[in-house]
C-alpha cells in the first residue's frame, strides 16, 4: 500500500470514529427514532447531521489547502498546522466541557447544531494533516512551471481546493454511515436503557487523538 492509499484510509478511519462518537449526534437520531415510532426518523436525523459535519469539514480543510499554493512555505504550513492540532489536542484534554449553547437543540436546527459541536471539538483539525499530505507538493508544482506563474499557482487552487472537499466528504460519509450503524443498532435492538446504563464518553480519547495527530503531522514536516 502507497502512502496515499494510506492517507485516504485514514480519512475513512477518521470518519468512522467521528461517527461513533456519541457527540457528533447519532443519539439525537435514536431519541427521535423512538419519539415518532419510525424507523425513518432515525435515517432522516443522520442527513442534517451529516451536512452540518460536512461543513465544519470544508470550512477548516479549504483555507488550508489554499495556503498550500504557496510551496515555497509548505513546510512552514504544515509545521503550524500539525502544532495548531496538537495544541487544540492539549485543550481539549485540560478542557473537557460541552459548550452549554449547544445544549438545547430545535429539531430545525441540527445542521448548525452538527456544524458547531464538530467545530468545538476541532473534528476539522483532525484531518488537516492527512489533507496536507494529499494536496499538490513542490515537486508537482516544478513539474508543471514551465507554462508559467499564474498557471502553476491556478493548478494548484483548483488541485488542493478539490483535494479537501473530497476528504470532507469522504469523512463524512464514512461518519455517517458509522453514527447511523450505532443509532439503528440502539434503536432496534438495544433501547434507551443501554443509553443510560452505558454512555460512551469519548473525550479522553478524542483529545488523545487530537495530540498524535498534530504529533504526527509534525513529524511529517520535520
């Protein structure tokens, strides 16, 4: 296996945990599951959350990969943004609250409410070293430099924009598919009693996660 192969599993793997992870949503989708009696309540719940994620994917995953057109600074950038990781890593395990705006949840507003939980939990953060690694490096760039400055530079916006957008959206589908698996198991077979006698805080793992990832992306630029 290729060492893009492996980015691009990674992003799967990523997803997947995200998914699992109870703050990202899917028991929203088993409490409204089980309030309207259907089964499809369960799957609609999951598509908001899913696009809320999706953004709060995109939004931190592009600006990135704009600041990658500037080769010449590609270790500078990933250096910060493998510490920016690291650091928020640290955050999280000395800071473990929910944010309380977050608490009360309209069933109108789960996008947002997605779109800022994986924002407070620097879910897009976590992905910034993989998509760092996938995007358009100097030796492409020199590859393609001799049909001039504004072309090379045009490649590589439209390269690395697209390059994040296809690991937001692969990351979310795989979240998804993950948060849905966990709410229809609770839903269908488990019930609300597993919910209470067994909640998976997840916060000391994700703060952990968030530390060997930017650790790695350090690494990686180093």
């Amino acid at each position: 296996m290729n060492a893009t192969a492996a980015l691009w599993l990674t992003v799967v793997a990523v997803g997947l945990y995200h998914g699992l992870n109870p703050a990202m949503g899917w028991p929203l989708a088993v409490a409204n599951g089980m309030t309207k009696q259907r089964a499809s309540a369960v799957v609609a719940t999951l598509l908001p959350l899913g696009g809320g994620h999706f953004m709060a994917m995109a939004v931190v995953l592009i600006p990135f990969a704009w600041l990658s057109w500037y080769v010449e600074w590609s270790r500078t950038i990933r250096l910060g943004a493998g510490g920016l990781v690291l650091l928020f890593g640290i955050f999280k395990l000395v800071q473990r609250r929910h944010p309380r705006a977050l608490a009360r949840i309209r069933p109108t507003q789960l996008a947002w409410w997605s779109f800022l939980m994986a924002t407070a939990h620097g879910a897009g953060l976590m992905l910034v070293p993989l998509m760092l690694g996938l995007c358009v490096t100097a030796p492409a760039a020199e590859a393609i430099s001799d049909v001039g400055h504004a072309t090379v530079m045009n490649y590589l916006a439209q390269s690395n924009a697209a390059t994040a957008v296809a690991v937001a959206a692969l990351h979310t589908l795989a979240m998804m598919l993950a948060g849905l698996s966990m709410a229809w198991t609770v839903y269908r077979y488990l019930g609300l009693p597993f919910l209470r006698r067994v909640w998976l805080n997840l916060d000391l793992v994700w703060g952990w996660s968030l530390v060997i990832a930017g650790a790695a992306g350090v690494g990686m630029a180093l």
